[in-house]
C-alpha cells in the first residue's frame, strides 16, 4: 500500500497537524478491529497532551515488601524489580505502556518523565495512576493515567518484564503496535493495521473538511452523508 509517510517521524507530524483519535478509531472499526481503545479512566494530565508511537510495554504485579530476603525469586530482592532496565531500554519515539498491578500506587513519575524524555520516548500510558503531577506538567511530558496519586509503588509493586505482550481491560498490546492517545482517549493500532489505518485516517479527515465546508453552506446533514458518505 502507498503511504503518505516515509517512517514513524513523518506519520507523527501528519497525525499532530491533520488527525485525532477518533478518526483512527473509526477507520479501525471499518477494518474489523472493534476493540482497541483502553478503558475511558485512562485520561492525559493535560487535555492538550497527545501521545503518539511505538508501543513498549511493560509488566507490572503486586508485591507486598520493597525487597524479600527468603524469596526464591531474584527480583523479589530487587526494589522496583526491573523498572529501571526497561526505563532504560526506551528507544526513540516509543512509549512506555504498563499494566498488570492493581491500582494502589503510581506507576509513572517525574523523575521518569525525565529519563524517558532524555531518550526521545514518545510519552507514557500506563493502567493506574501517575503522580509527581506538577512536575510533569512542567516538563510537558504526555502521560496518560488514571489520575494523580502520590502513593509509591516501592514496596507495592514491581516491573517483571519488558517488551512483552501485555493486555489492559481485555486489549492486547504487543512491542511495536501503535499507541496514540488524546483528550478523547488511547487507542492501540496493532502493527499490522498501522498503514492502512493511517491512511483510512488521513482521507477521512480530509473528507470531512468537505462536509464541515458544505454544511456551513447550509447544506443538510442527509444530504451531506449522501454525498460525502462522511458524518
């Protein structure tokens, strides 16, 4: 299929000056994939925030001591497991996608924000909370999460793996897939729809300009829809 990009970083200029979630959404729905966007409480910290990139997803569980001696599991010595390794392991353009624990704790932070931005990570999205909101907000940093909420995840919980498949509320997110997210919501475009859904995007967007122009005109919505085949 001809594409309007040439790589990711052109796609990503394309998308933050014509497109918005929803249009992606709608052209994946058209493609038969009905189930990509993660649940509505996984929000951006500032409604102006958008997140856009390559997905590195992260495996969060539940612990219930910051290091224990006893455990037969290494990482059980290990505070915050390996959350720093994957920290680490982010790439340019990608975006740190954690799910796995249950919500009593952050999974995302400033100092985070910090690292990752260093790298030219994309963004964060993760299926709890976030905290260090100030400091966020001020790096400009996209993060999406359930909200701000202080408690650490130090002695609750622990990264176990990275640049695996993981799912969030039933929506399977596998390395490389696309993550875009705003205001509206985080949609997953898995890898294999990423040119086709872009795409579908993109003339759809430019279609619509056509319709907002003619019903400004006065023109009826049916006979907009009728036309266009666009509403």
């Amino acid at each position: 299929m001809k594409t309007l990009w040439k790589n990711d970083n052109e796609l990503y200029e394309i998308a933050k000056k014509e497109l918005f979630v929803a249009l992606v959404g709608d052209v994946l729905d058209k493609m038969g994939y009905l189930h990509q966007f993660l649940p509505p409480n996984i929000k951006p910290l500032n409604d102006d925030f958008v997140v856009i990139g390559r997905a590195m997803p992260v495996l969060e569980a539940d612990v219930f001591d910051e290091i224990t001696e006893n455990s037969h599991n290494p990482l059980m010595k290990k505070p915050f497991g390996i959350m720093f390794e994957a920290l680490d392991s982010l790439k340019e353009g990608e975006v740190y996608i954690c799910s796995g624990s249950s919500p009593r704790y952050a999974l995302w932070g400033g100092l985070m924000s910090t690292r990752a931005m260093k790298l030219g990570a994309a963004g964060a999205v993760v299926n709890g909370y976030s905290r260090d909101t100030k400091e966020i907000l001020h790096l400009d940093y996209p993060t999406f999460s359930f909200g701000g909420y202080a408690q650490d995840q130090g002695p609750r919980g622990k990264v176990i793996d990275y640049r695996v498949p993981i799912e969030i509320d039933g929506i399977r997110i596998n390395p490389g897939d696309m993550v875009y997210g705003d205001l509206d919501g985080v949609l997953i475009v898995p890898k294999a729809a990423v040119n086709e859904a872009f795409a579908g995007a993109i003339e759809k967007a430019r279609g619509e300009q056509l319709v907002k122009k003619a019903l400004q005109e006065g023109m009826s919505t049916v006979d907009a829809f009728n036309k266009f085949g666009i509403m």
